[in-house]
C-alpha cells in the first residue's frame, strides 16, 4: 500500500496551471485591457501576443463574432486580488473599468470580521466575468467554477492532477439566498481554483436556468478552456484513459480532455516558463 501511494502521489503532482484560454473579438484589446488593468504582462507565447500573469498564461483566440457569456457553463469567472480592495475598486472605477457587481462586504462568508473582505464583478472584454477580491496580493489568483456536484468534481481534480486543498461536507449552505456549499477550494501553484454548486447559478441566473437541466460545453464559450502543463502527457493520457477520462482532441504536444461539468481542459506537454 505505501508503494502504491508513493506511485499515485507522484503521478499526479505534476501538473501545473498553464493557461486561461479566452475567445476574443479583438485580442490585441483584450491583452491591452488586461495589461493596464492587472497585474500582468505582455508577452509571447508560440509567436503569438499574449499575457504573461506570474507563473501562468491568458490566451486568446481571435474569433468573428461575440462568444457567449451567460453563465451557463461550468466555468463562471477568473481573478486577482487586492490588498487593499475598496481602494482598488475606486481606481478601477476611476480609470474606465465597468463593474456588473460594485464592491460588497462578504466578510461573514469568509468568516472575518466586519469590513475586511470584498470582492466586485469587473465586466471585462467580450463580457468576461473578472473578479477583484481583498487578497494579501494583487496577482492573478483564481479561477472559480460552477458543478452538479462540487464535492465529486473537487475529488476529481485531486486525483486526477494533485490538486490540494479543502473540500467541504455535502450539507447545502445558503448565503443572502445563494447556495454556497458545497464547496471545493483547492490549490494548483498559485492559482486557487473554487468550485460553487450549480445551485448558485439557478439562484443568480434564474431566467436562464429555468429549463435548463444540464451545464453547456465551455468549448466556443468567452472562456473557453483550462490548461494544465503535465510533465509527461503520454504517461498522462494513459492514465486518464485507464480512469475512463474522455480524451477529446490529441496533437503533437498536446490534448483536450472533458472534466467535470462538461469544462474542456487542454494538457500541454513539456516544462513551464515564460519563454
């Protein structure tokens, strides 16, 4: 059993988040709107402009018309933090930014005392959903998500790619009329990914959800994919093959895989780095 453990550990820890992947209308907008609005660079990645946020990469892909936006799909919205949020929010505000959600104290969901964490709704390029929240750092930080079953997909993620982190009880948690828990907060470098039930989208978005039964694909949607670097993507895909993990799409280098929720997430082979 420990040389079982030892082998499963160390196929999984290594993977790495790698990339955000955004349809755009106009990327060299969108790279310019991140850039002056975040922390985050310009770049290069495969000869193509691109932003550099830390240890990790946003992608765009030029598309002709405006991708969808509604939160129907399982990924809901992207972040960075704030040091000092209200700030932050008025220099937003300030500089042109527009909010869909202005800054609001949810410091007793986090579970800290009154006036000491907020988070705003920042309506980004072709309607991506981008988050500030009070954070001990002002860098690109998480990604959140939405799932049938958060407990299942948080389990999903550990397993399949190392993921570490909390993953709540089952019992259902309502916050100013929105289900919050379940709840998966893992850690994948130094981007958190959250995982919300489905539940919230139904309680946020009930016009949309009214007769929906199922999550869209994230394929073709304003954020389209995740992507996480693997060290060894053959050794990789065997595995998840093995696990009945559906493999998509596969070239040279890479692979797209379905996760949980019907989220397209792309394996790239190979070792990290801006260059």
């Amino acid at each position: 059993m420990i040389l079982a453990a030892s082998v499963w550990a160390r196929e999984t820890s290594k993977a790495h988040f790698h990339h955000i992947h955004l349809n755009a209308t106009d990327p060299a907008a969108a790279i310019d709107f991140y850039t002056r609005k975040f922390d985050c660079d310009k770049a290069r990645f495969n000869g193509a402009e691109a932003v550099w946020a830390q240890k990790s990469w946003i992608l765009f892909n030029k598309v002709a018309a405006a991708p969808p936006s509604e939160i129907v799909s399982a990924i809901w919205h992207f972040g960075w933090g704030a040091e000092d949020m209200p700030t932050a929010y008025e220099k937003q505000v300030a500089s042109g930014t527009k909010f869909e959600t202005p800054v609001t104290d949810i410091s007793d969901l986090a579970g800290k005392p009154p006036g000491s964490f907020f988070f705003a709704y920042a309506d980004g390029p072709d309607h991506a959903l981008i988050e500030l929240n009070t954070a001990p750092h002002h860098r690109f930080g998480h990604v959140h998500l939405l799932s049938d079953d958060p407990v299942a997909a948080g389990e999903w993620y550990k397993r399949h790619f190392g993921m570490t982190g909390y993953i709540s009880p089952r019992t259902p948690r309502v916050y100013r009329g929105f289900h919050v828990e379940p709840v998966a907060s893992l850690q994948m470098d130094n981007v958190n990914v959250i995982i919300f039930p489905a539940e919230y989208a139904r309680d946020a978005w009930p016009a949309l959800w009214r007769d929906r039964q199922r999550f869209e694909s994230t394929q073709g949607r304003v954020v389209d994919h995740l992507a996480f670097r693997v060290e060894n993507l053959a050794e990789t895909l065997a595995r998840l093959r093995q696990a009945d993990v559906r493999i998509t799409e596969q070239t040279k280098g890479t692979a797209f895989i379905e996760g949980p929720d019907r989220i397209r997430i792309e394996l790239v082979d190979g070792p990290a780095g801006r260059d």
